[in-house]
C-alpha cells in the first residue's frame, strides 16, 4: 500500500511539474512574441513616417542593418530590401502580412526557419501611396529556447524529482502508518481514518466470534479427549486421504504402534494386509470387519466410512483386545471335540457289547463278562459326565453352596476312607500324616480336591507303592500334601497335566477321565488355593494343596 502511495504521488506530482514547465515556457513564448510584434510595430510607424517624408533618399541613407526592412509596391514587387538585391526577389504580393497589410492597412505574421530553429515576425504597414512597408526580426522558436535552457531546466528538473521523491515517501508513510498501527488482534475504538470504522468493527465482531468458536472447539475437543482416552477399545479417526485425524492411547496400545505424526497416514500404524483392507474399504463406502491375529494377541477391527454431503469424507476405525474371547472359544471348541470323542469310546463299546448280546452270540456262561463290560463303560460314562458337570459349575462361578471353616485333617480321613478299597485293590497302602489344619470354603470342593489327588496317586502307583497324605498348618496357612511312589510325570508333562483331558499315557490304561487334575485346578482357584507339584519319573508324585490363611 506505502509503494501504490508512493508511486501514485510522485506520478501525479511530476505530472504536474511537466505540464506547469510546458505551460510556462508557451506562456512566456507568447509574451515575448507579443513584445517584440509591438516593437516591430512601432519600429515599422518609424520608418514609414521616414519614407513618407524623404522617400527612398531616407532608406538609402545608411539604415541600421539590425533587423530587415523591405519595401514592396502595391503590386508585389520588391521596392527595397535592405539584405537582398530586389531586383532578385519575387513577387510579395501572396505574402500573408503583405497581403493582408494590402487589403486592411496593416499585417503580421509569424514564419518558422527549415530546421525550426528559429521564428521569424513580420510586420507591415500600407503606406500612403498604397505600398506596403514590411520590418521582420527573427527571435528562436519555443524548441530552441528549450533546447539552449535545458541545462538549468534539467538541473530544476532533477532537484524537483528529488524533492517530489521525499514529499511522496513521506506522504506514504504518513498514510500508511495510522493503519499500520491498527492492533489487528485488539483493534481500539480510536483510529484515525473514519472511512476504516467499519472495517475494524467488522474485524473486531469477527474476532470475538472466531474466539467463541476456538473456546468451543477446545472444550469439545478435550471432552472428547476425555471420552476416548478412558476407552479400553481403540478409536481412530481418519480422513478421506487415510491421514489420523484423531486416535487415542487404546488405539496405538493395542496396535503396538507409535504416536503418529500431524498429516501421517493411518497405514503407517500397522502394516498388515488386514488393516490396509478395512481402511480401503471403510473410505469405498463399505463397513468392514477385520481380524488380525498378531504375537502379542488378536485384535478385531471395525470400520466404518464417515459420511460427510452424501460422500465418504473419511473413516472411523475401532480396535478391539479380543485375544481373550478368542482363547476362550479355541478351548471351547477343544473341549467339545474332546467331550464328543470321550463319550464315543464307552458308548461304542456298550453298543458294541449290546449288540452281541442281542443277537445271542453269547454264551450264557459268559453273559456276566459282557454285562460286567456294559457295567464298566457305563460308570466310566457317569464319572465322566459328573466331571464335565464339575468343571462347568466351576466355569460357571462355582456351586451355590455355602463357605465354612474346613477342617484338612477330617476331609483327608474321610478321603482315605472312600478309597480304601481302591487302594486295598492296587495293594498301596496310605497312611495320613500332620496335625488339624483349617481352611475356609466349600467343603464338597475341598473333599474333592484331595479325592482327585489321592485318587491319581494310588491309579499311577505300583502295586506295593504307598500314598502319603500330610496335613498341616503353616504360617501361609493350611496345607495338604498327597506323595506317591508311583510312575512319577515325566517334566515336559508337569505343566499341561492340569489341562482338559490331558493324559501322560495316551491309551487310557488308567481309566481316567483326563478331567481330574482339570477340577483341582479350577476347585484351588475358586477357593483361592494353589497347586503345587513336584516329580520324578518312575519315583513319584508329590501334590501340594496351599489354602489361604483364614484371616478372623
Ligand atoms: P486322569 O483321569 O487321566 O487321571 P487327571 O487329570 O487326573 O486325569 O490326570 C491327568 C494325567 O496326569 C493322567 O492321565 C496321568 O497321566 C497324569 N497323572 C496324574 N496324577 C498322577 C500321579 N500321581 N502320578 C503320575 N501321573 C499322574
């Protein structure tokens, strides 16, 4: 603005200073062209006179050569001249100052020389005897007396362009600088131009709206912040051009990703195919779903396209921690395959046993042997039901019954007694060791805790073998100890023992369900117990029940 200022007013003042010096220098010419017709006029009034008097006597009587003087008849002819023969020169007559002295008593006239240069002013007079007298002198055309001042007119030239320069850069500045000094972010009442009030009450309206909206924007955006920011779930938000608009800490959590940068794309988060489909989708227009198994566990993501004026101006991408559920439904999909294929075997076995009794294929004296099979099967089919039975109570948040004080020592007697003849059967002997210990729970869970542990110790014993069952109560509080000098579980084993229909010896020689040592598990945790075990093959066994210490 300072230089459209700056050059408008120098050009507006060196204009002007042409046309004042153009102006000036045809007045002047004028003028002096004025004086000196009057003083040829009243130079030629002289002469005449001289020649009406004296005739041609007074002109050849030395005349001053300092300007022309020329005689011309009525008819044109050159009478007289005093700087050329006359007798050489033509006719005067069509000359305009003569013609017109001819006709109206006296004439003027101006003629320029070839080169322009220079101006000659004519005068003449009609005398009395009907000639014209004719007096010239030549002054320099407006050109030359330009051209001989261009000296001091440049040197008045140049210093006015200064001068105009300076008048114009001040006046610029002295414009500019009331709105210079307009404190656009807090624009006063005070200012200088009142042509700018409006502007700055439009500038000053425009700034408190624009802060009310910033206000708004910052409070909504931390209460978004807030919102997503406590989500366990993942949240991005991205543009039509797959950069993050917004995401929170869930989100690059579970995508194991780094905070992306302002304007980065979402694709850098994670590099999997997966991922990469649900944005492409969600930004086509289509929801999508994606699971991405990953090492540090499954996430499921949800996209879906952001509608913005009937378009997909970007996408909304949720992440979910699935591993979990995921977990959960491969060991439920597990636990039916396994469920169904032990109930196969006995059911065949009855059916098949069934069937040859049917037919009458047996002998009667061997029908006991069948029917003893079909008996067997059977119990091995009922223990197993209880057993899932148990499990699923446990799963499920454990039996209804009511919590109360145990005592170790009686539910381990009460244990040994059950399995007394099963013992006496494998020839091991038991033996219950320790004193009264207590512990708080079910006690239907406690008993089948250590039944299950007892059971396995004589089942994987040998015949002679012993079974040591040690209660006591130590400062972490009760404790049950089940040792056997049985087959002892090789190390590899130790760990996946206590999973769903795990056995060491996959024939089933033992009978077992494979559920037993998954209900001890299931039962200590519920009652807030832990399970210990150390084992040596063919050495034994030791189990270890730890019970919280009862706190009263
Ligand atoms: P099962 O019904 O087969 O006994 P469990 O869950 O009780 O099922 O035991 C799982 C596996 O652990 C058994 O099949 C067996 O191989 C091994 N096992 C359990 N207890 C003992 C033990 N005291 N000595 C040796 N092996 C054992």
């Amino acid at each position: 603005m300072t230089k459209r200022i700056f050059r408008a007013t120098l050009t507006v003042a060196l204009t002007v200073l042409l046309a004042s010096l153009v102006l000036i220098v045809g007045v002047l010419h004028g003028y002096f062209q004025d004086r000196v017709l009057e003083e040829l006029a009243s130079r030629t009034s002289y002469i005449a006179l001289g020649i009406e008097h004296e005739g041609m006597a007074y002109l050849e009587d030395g005349f001053p050569n300092d300007c022309r003087v020329t005689w011309v008849a009525a008819d044109g002819a050159v009478l007289w001249d005093n700087r050329e023969d006359p007798a050489k020169m033509e006719n005067h007559a069509d000359r305009s100052e003569v013609h017109e002295a001819l006709v109206l008593g006296r004439g003027h006239a101006a003629r320029y020389s070839d080169t322009l240069s220079q101006k000659t002013l004519y005068y003449a007079l009609r005398l009395s005897d009907g000639s014209v007298l004719r007096v010239s002198d030549t002054q320099y055309s407006v050109w030359m007396l330009v051209l001989q001042a261009l000296q001091p007119v440049a040197l008045v030239m140049v210093l006015a362009f200064c001068l105009a320069l300076w008048l114009a850069g001040r006046l610029a500045r002295q414009l500019v600088e009331p709105i210079n000094a307009v404190d656009l972010n807090d624009p006063g009442d005070e200012i200088d131009y009142e042509e700018l009030a409006p502007l700055v009450g439009k500038l000053r309206s425009q700034k408190r709206q624009i802060s009310r909206q910033m206000e708004d924007l910052r409070r909504q955006r931390e209460e978004f912040a807030a919102i997503t920011g406590n989500m366990s779930e993942g949240l991005l938000v991205i543009d039509r051009d797959t950069r993050v608009l917004s995401y929170n800490a869930a989100a690059l959590r579970l995508l194991n990703a780094q905070a992306p940068a302002e304007g980065e794309s979402v694709l850098t988060l994670n590099r999997e195919p997966g991922f990469r489909r649900c944005v492409e989708e969600a930004l086509a227009g289509r929801r999508r779903e994606e699971l991405l198994e990953r090492e540090d566990g499954c996430r499921r993501l949800f996209a879906s396209p952001v509608e913005l004026d009937g378009q997909t101006g970007g996408a909304v991408i949720i992440v979910l921690d699935v591993t979990e559920q995921e977990q959960r439904e491969a060991l439920r999909r597990e636990f039916t395959a396994n469920v169904s294929h032990e109930l196969k075997t006995p059911l065949t076995a009855i059916l098949g046993t069934a069937e040859i009794l049917e037919n009458g294929m047996v002998k009667a004296g061997d029908i006991p042997h069948f029917a003893g099979n079909i008996h067997r099967e059977a119990q091995r089919l009922i223990g197993l039901v209880n057993d899932i039975i148990k499990l699923s109570r446990l799963d499920e948040g454990g039996p209804t019954a009511q919590w109360e004080t145990v005592d170790l020592h009686d539910a381990a007697e009460e244990v040994l007694r059950q399995l007394a003849p099963a013992a006496e059967n494998k020839q091991v002997t038991m033996t219950l060791e320790g004193g009264p210990a207590c512990a708080r729970g079910v006690p239907q869970i406690v008993e089948e805790l250590i039944y299950n542990l007892c059971d396995n110790a004589i089942a994987y014993n040998r015949p002679g073998g012993s079974v040591t069952v040690t209660v006591a109560d130590t400062p972490e509080g009760g404790r049950v100890t089940v040792r056997d000098t049985g087959i002892g579980i090789p190390p590899e084993a130790q760990t996946r023992v206590f999973e769903r229909f795990y056995r060491v010896d996959k024939s089933h020689s033992s009978g077992g369900t494979g559920l037993g040592l998954s209900i001890v598990k299931h039962g200590a945790a519920y009652l807030g117990a832990r399970v210990e075990l150390e084992s040596e093959p063919g050495k034994g066994s030791t189990f270890t029940l730890v019970f919280p210490k009862i706190t009263e």
